[in-house]
C-alpha cells in the first residue's frame, strides 16, 4: 500500500516538474526588452522570459532558463562523471584563512572580492573560485599515494565583483560556474588527466551544440607549461580577440601574440585570421602553485613525504547559456540547439478541435511539450514560438485533423510539413 502510494507520489511529481502550460506559468514574454538591457542575450532572454535581471550583473533564472542551465548541467556533469570525477557542494562563504597563505585575501592581489563582516566581528569572503578551500578540505582526506589520483568538481555560484557588467549573463557579478580539480602524485599523470579533461570538454561543447565554433586556445596564465588552455566561442560581441590558421588548428589568445610564441606553435602572424570570441572554458595546470603553500602532501610508496601535483578546469555554464543564446538567436528570437533547449515542442491548438487533440498529444508528450494554451490569436502564439526559440512549433488545427496530421515547423530552418499524430 505504501509503496503504491510512494510510486504515484513519484509520478505526481514528476509531471508537476516537467509540464509547462503557458496560461499556468507566472511568466510573460515582453515585446520590448528593458531599457537598460543593451546585451542581446539579456534582451532576447528577457523578453522571451528565461531570465529576469535584479541588477547589473545579477540576474534570476526562470522556469524556462532553469532549464536550460539543469540541461547544460547535466552534458557536463555526464562527461565529467565518466573520467571519473565526483560531485560536491562547497560553502560560498570564504574563511580568509586558506587565502591569506597564498596571498589572495589581498584586495590588491585580487581585485574581484565581495566581502562582508560577521556580526560576531570578522571578516569573511563570498567565493570567486574555490582553489584555496578544495585544497584546505582535501588535507583531511589525501594523506597516502593510496589516495590519489582524485578528481573533485562542483557547480557553484561565483561572486565576482566585476568592474563592467553589461553583456547579460555573458559577464555576471554572481554567475554559475563548473570548478573541477585535480589531484596527482606526478607530472606525468596529471598531464595524462589534463589531456582526459581536453577531450571531455570536445565532447561538451559538441554535444551543446557549439563544438565547431569552439576552439582550445593557447592562453597566458601556464605554471610549468608555458600557457594554459581556454575554450573559445566565436562570438561576434566576444570580449577576447583569438588568431587562427585556416584550418582552426592552431587558436591563441591575442594576450599571448608575440614573435616567440608564433615561433613556437610554428605558425607565421600572415596565416593567422582575427575574430572575436568568448571564453567558455579554462584550463590549468597548477602544479604546486596552491598545495605548496597550503601543505596538501602524501606520503609515497618510499615513505617519503610529497606535495600533491594540482589542475584545475572551470567552464562558465550561465555564461555558455548567454553565448548559445546569443550565436544562435535571428532577428525572430532564440534558437535553441535542441540538446539544451528547455523542451523540444511549442505545442499550439487552432480552434475547437485543434485544441482537443492538442490536450491529447499534451497528456501524452508533457517531458518534451511547452503547451500555448492561453487564449490568444494564433499570431501572437506564432511569435512567441518563434521568441522563445523551441526546436520544433507543432500546430493542430482543423485543416491538420483533416490529414490526421499536425504541422511541425523547424525552428532553425523555417521547414514546415504534415506529420501523423501517430508518428511523433
Ligand atoms: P574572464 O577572462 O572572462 O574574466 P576568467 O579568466 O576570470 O574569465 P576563470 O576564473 O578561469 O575565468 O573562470 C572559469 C570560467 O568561468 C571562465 O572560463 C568563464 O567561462 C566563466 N566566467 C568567468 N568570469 C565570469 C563572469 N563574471 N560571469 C560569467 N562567467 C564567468
Ligand atoms: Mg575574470
């Protein structure tokens, strides 16, 4: 009996989660976007109603833009899980201590901090990244060559008190980002991981969507190699500048261009082409830069105490959501990739019938089916189709019924045809 009334609980759930009718979500879309939205991935996201802005910097996701970043979330989470990788949530408020060792409490050091004071008197910090107190909780769990390698990631929200905050969520002052690190007792292995991690990254960015847009670029910042990696996406409103070879085999950041490093990658400055791009993904290989400093050690097979070989690799996943939305976005609205996208139809019913059938299909579909079933005139429902960016409009009215049938119109190409209900 419980355990019935357990399973329907669950079924409950579920379909009050997933299903989304437009007449029963407090959310609106807007013809204008908000004056001093000036981003086109703040506007098209606004007015569509994925995101609603607080302040400069600082915005709130909802239902569909939550969905959006659980999807991007769940790609990622995917790809890290099979290298290995395991999940946590770590505190945002920062104790000073761990980064007072290695000098980046400082404001002068760090110029991004938000700080505040505990009434008890003290100061703490709202996390900008997390390397300092991943490798202070590790030193109660790495102690042997027995531990490690180990790989640790979370999603977490960043505050970074950034001096321009007006490119929507491309550059947030509070944004969501995926901090992985890792652990080793060699170079040689966390080379080996460093190059396990460039391929999962290959993989998110494919599966998101943006992977021939997207390109491991040389970058400044290396510890004990020369530079570090990022991802980026060519993106016309981009705020870095990348070079590259015809064949995109060769990228590098603008902020390394010089005559050594074209020696070095063997590339001459007349091959390279200029465009603009936004950085999506970064990757270090740390070395001792934190577990010296912190004493993160393990005693190896000889007895001999070591300090532990660190990585780290972020990826800005509310960032990701502005630069897909942004990329893909025509003069009509969003234009999800369909892997992302918050659901895979934008179901309309057109007159008594239409809307009949279209419950139906509704009942049936609701993981996969945002549902316009506000009284309103096709028209309106067509444009907010278009706006808010769904793969596929599905439209069921006499004139389909009539071939059994319903329109489907892809949102990316304009392709409409006749489909049998029974085949979708
Ligand atoms: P940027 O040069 O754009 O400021 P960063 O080098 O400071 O980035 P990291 O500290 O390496 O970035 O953070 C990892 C990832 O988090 C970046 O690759 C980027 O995608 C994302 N990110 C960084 N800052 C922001 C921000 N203010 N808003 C949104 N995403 C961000
Ligand atoms: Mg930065």
């Amino acid at each position: 009996m419980y355990a019935i009334i357990y399973i329907i609980g669950i079924f409950l759930r579920y379909a009050i989660i997933v299903s989304m009718r437009f007449s029963k979500t407090f959310v609106k879309t807007l013809r204008e976007a908000p004056k001093d939205e000036t981003a086109k991935n703040g506007a098209l996201l606004t007015r569509a109603g994925y995101i609603h802005k607080e302040m400069a910097g600082v915005y709130d996701y909802l239902p569909l833009g939550l969905r959006v970043l659980e999807n991007i979330k769940t790609i990622i989470r995917e790809e890290l899980n099979k290298i290995g990788c395991e999940e946590v949530l770590m505190s945002s408020l920062q104790n000073p201590e761990p980064w007072e060792k290695t000098g980046r409490f400082s404001d002068q050091e760090v110029d991004i901090w938000f700080k505040t004071e505990l009434s008890s008197g003290g100061t703490l910090g709202l996390a900008p990244t997390h390397e300092e107190p991943i490798t202070e909780l590790l030193k109660s769990y790495i102690s042997s060559y027995r531990d490690l390698p180990l790989y640790v990631y979370q999603f977490q929200t960043k505050f970074r008190n950034e001096l321009r905050a007006k490119s929507g969520i491309l550059r947030g002052r509070e944004f969501l980002m995926k901090d992985l690190y890792s652990f080793h007792t060699s170079e040689e292995d966390l080379n080996r991981f460093y190059a396990e991690v460039e391929k999962a990254y290959g993989r998110i960015f494919e599966r998101l969507g943006i992977g021939d847009l997207t390109f491991e670029t040389f970058a400044s910042g290396g510890i004990f190699s020369k530079y570090s990696h990022e991802f980026q996406t060519l993106l016309p409103v981009g705020e870095d500048t990348v070079y590259y070879n015809a064949d995109k085999s060769v990228v590098l950041n603008k902020e390394v261009l010089n005559p050594e490093v074209l020696t070095d990658l063997g590339v001459s400055r007349e091959d390279l082409e200029e465009n603009t791009a936004a950085e999506v993904g970064n990757i270090f290989k740390l070395k001792f830069k934190y577990s010296e400093p912190l004493g993160l050690k393990y005693i190896d097979e000889k007895n001999a105490q070591k300090t532990v070989y660190m990585g780290c690799y972020g990826i800005g996943v509310s960032r990701l959501m502005g630069v897909i939305a942004e990329r893909f976005a025509d003069n009509k609205g969003l234009v999800w990739p369909e892997s992302v996208a918050p659901f895979k139809y934008y179901l309309v019913g057109i007159g008594e019938n239409g809307n009949r059938v279209a419950e139906e299909f509704y009942a049936e579909h609701k993981t996969e089916t945002f549902f316009d079933d506000r009284d309103s005139r096709p028209g309106e429902k067509f444009a907010d189709a278009d706006l808010i960016g769904l793969p596929y409009r599905l439209v069921i009215s006499d004139k389909t019924l009539a071939e059994n049938s319903a329109e489907l119109t892809n949102r990316q190409t304009g392709e409409s045809k006749l489909i049998k209900l029974s085949e979708i």
